[in-house]
C-alpha cells in the first residue's frame, strides 16, 4: 500500500491522483475517473471533487491501494 501525504484537512479526488501519480495532469482527471474504476474506503466513486481525507483508502485500479496521510 502507497501512502500520499497531504498538508490541508482534505485533497480532491482529481488532485489526489496527480499526487499519486496515476495521472500527469489535472486535466486529465475527468477522462480518467470515466475510464478506470476507483474504490473509495470500499464505495466506487468518480466525482472529482470527492474530498479525501487523512485515513481514506483509495484503491485505483490497475495502479495499486493508496492511503491518504497527513504530512
């Protein structure tokens, strides 16, 4: 499990997979989220703005299980 660290109280789900390196851009995002199933602490969610906090799994797939940490 990959761990992504964040210094704000929450991280959209489109920024979170820059972070995570899953995409290279934000703009890709919306693309992404339609084309790839992401699981949310055990709910499937596509919003790009879904707020993620410190705790959240985020598991991607085809890219692996995150978890969200503070920093």
């Amino acid at each position: 499990m990959k761990e992504v660290a964040i210094r704000t109280e929450y991280i959209p789900l489109g920024q979170f997979l820059k972070l995570s390196d899953c995409i290279s851009t934000g703009g890709q995002a919306k693309f992404f989220l339609q084309e790839n199933k992401i699981t949310i602490n055990g709910e499937t969610d596509n919003r790009r703005g879904r707020k993620l906090y410190v705790g959240d799994r985020v598991e991607v797939e085809g890219f692996g299980v995150f978890t969200v940490t503070g920093s």
